[in-house]
C-alpha cells in the first residue's frame, strides 16, 4: 500500500492522537490509549479506509522533470 496521507491530515491526525492521550491520563482511563492508532496512522503514512474509498491526500509528484 502506498502513502495515501499528505502533510495537513498527518498533522491534524497527530494532534487529534495526542488530544485523545493527554484526555485519558487526566480522566485517568485506559480508553486514552486509543490515541496511539491515529497517532501511528500518521507516521505510517498509510490510511486503510482512504485506500478502500480511494481518497490521497499525498501531493503528487510532477510529471515534468
């Protein structure tokens, strides 16, 4: 599968991770650990549900070089 997330989705996938980490240590529940999948969705690069729905986000490459 190839890298189907640009830079923004990344970003905001990261920041959205954290939120849900940082909201499960101070409710002090285990449901925080959830932040980690979009956190490690992100630093994949890799979205499987943008592959079925065929959606890139990524920027493509020119073809002029």
């Amino acid at each position: 599968m190839k890298c189907n997330m640009g830079k923004t989705d990344k970003t905001i996938r990261i920041i959205i991770g954290v939120a849900i980490l940082i909201s499960g240590v101070i409710f002090n529940s285990w449901w925080g650990l959830l932040g980690f999948i979009p956190i490690m969705v992100a630093l994949s690069g890799r979205c499987g549900l943008y592959y079925l729905l065929k959606i890139d986000t990524a920027k493509k490459e020119s073809a002029e070089k």
